[in-house]
C-alpha cells in the first residue's frame, strides 16, 4: 500500500530497530515493569495514520470472524464432577467475544506489515528476556484480532501462549477494561488465589485501560486476566500477536475449535506437544 513501517510505528520515540541508549532505556523500563507484575504498556507505539489504517483492516474482515457464546471455565475444559462445586474448574462464566484468524490478514497489509518491521521481534525477546523464543506457528494465531461488540466481553482466563503482546486498535464508548491478577500461577495452578479472583474477593486484581496505538506486553500465561463488559455501539479491536519458548507450537485442537470455529491438519498433527504441564 505504499507506506513505510516508519509511518506506522512511531520510531521516533521507540527506536526499537537501532541499537543505542534510547532503545536499551525503552527495553530497560518494560523489563522492570514485567517484573514488577507481569504487565508492560509502551503509549502511543502507533502514529495515528497506522491506527486509522488498521481500524479499515479489521473493518473490513470483521465478517470472518468467529462469533462465540458459550459458558467457559478459566480454563477451558469441560466440567469434573468429581471435584468439589467450589473448585475454580467447576465454575463457569458467559463467554461472547469475536476473534478474527490469522489467516485473514494479508501478507502485505498493515497488520502484518507492524508484526514483520525491522528489529519488531528482537525487541519483544529482549524485553521479555526470554533465550528460547518463537514466533506461534499457528496459522490461525501467530497474529489476530480480537473484536468485542456491545455487550461482548471475555471472562477470567489464562492465555494458552506463554507471552502475548497485543496492540490496542479501536476501543469502544465504555468498558472493555483489561483486568488481570499478576503472576498468580507460577509454581502450580494456585487453585485457591484463581477462587478468590473469581469470587471477587481477591487483593490482586489490577485494571488497566488501554488506549488505542498502545502496545501491551503480558504474561498472560501465568496471570489471571478478563475483558470487561462494553456499552455502546463501536466495536473494540485488539491485535494480539503471539509467542512461545517452543519452535513450530500450534494450538490445542479443541481449544482452537472453541476460539476460531475450526482446526487444521496441523492442530491435530501436533496435538499433544507442549512441554508444560499445566491442564490447558
């Protein structure tokens, strides 16, 4: 479409593609930020243009979208009798949101034109400080778009990607406010503190309102999180782009199925894989 990276990412401010102290500072505050709570948010990493330019590219898929309104548990898999009623696996909330697949962006538009910007990858892996570090290679994931409606939210869950970064598009009138509880499963799954998060009883929990042309860092993996509710009739964008300590890591087949309406040959070819031992 003729545009530069430049005119999209503010590289004035963020010189994430150069080497120097402005960029050893940038790198320096997110690192500290993370390991403050797991959470990092760079302002207005976007110049308006690219987040106009972006609003168009998600207008335009929106339709393609896949559209669900379920009941899920923090983690996604169906209900066990054979564990107490109080236990969080057991407790089920109303899911309605809208996740636009990867598969939908082009190759050249400007979506993936941020994701594949010189020094864009190197960038997340110092911040995160992470030695093993890969793009997600779902073809139906590596890089999304979130869009809530009215009504819409997402609720309390742990991310399947041990890091996710996403980019704040368009927000709606009201709500949508990302709340998360940080790093509470880190050393076990914290059964206890997830039943405190959702009882509404938890000392943890933060909010953080993102605006759009924001790029948020999250260890989503390992800390609690929701979307808020939204009022109001313009729909909420989030890009997410996602990444793994493993090469070639695809999604769950039936977690995948429940997010994107659909799996793959190579869903099923690599169910199964992940290294981690926690139960989504």
């Amino acid at each position: 479409m003729g545009m530069d990276v430049s005119d999209l990412i503010d590289f004035d401010r963020y010189p994430i593609h150069a080497g120097g102290a402005a960029r050893e500072a940038i790198v320096n505050k997110v690192r500290a930020d993370l390991a403050h709570d797991g959470c990092a948010v760079i302002r207005s990493f976007l110049r308006p243009r690219a987040i106009e330019l972006l609003t168009d590219e998600a207008d335009r898929v929106a339709e393609l979208g896949h559209r669900s309104f379920n009941k899920t548990n923090v983690y996604f898999t169906a209900d066990d009798p054979s564990l107490a009623e109080t236990d969080p696996r057991r407790q089920f909330f109303e899911r309605s949101n809208t996740f636009i697949p990867a598969d939908n962006f082009a190759r050249d538009g400007v979506l993936r034109k941020i994701h594949d910007a010189p020094g864009f990858d190197r960038f997340i892996q110092d911040c995160l400080q992470e030695p093993r570090f890969y793009r997600y290679a779902d073809p139906l994931a590596d890089v999304i778009v979130n869009m809530a409606e009215e009504g819409n939210g997402f609720p309390w869950h742990f991310d399947t990607n041990n890091f996710t970064v996403t980019l704040a598009i368009q927000n709606a009138e009201e709500g949508g406010a990302f709340e998360y509880a940080p790093m509470i499963r880190q050393d076990g799954e914290n059964f206890e503190e997830v039943a405190r998060v959702l009882e509404g009883t938890s000392d943890k929990v933060r909010v953080l309102e993102l605006r759009p042309g924001d790029l948020q860092l999250f260890r989503g993996r390992y800390s609690l999180h929701r979307v808020a509710p939204l009022k109001g009739p313009t729909r909420r964008y989030v890009a997410i782009f996602s990444y793994v300590e493993e090469p070639d890591m695809v999604g769950a087949p039936e977690r995948t199925r429940q997010l994107y309406g659909r799996v793959l040959p190579i869903h099923l070819e690599r169910a199964g894989l992940r290294t981690d031992a926690y139960i989504d």
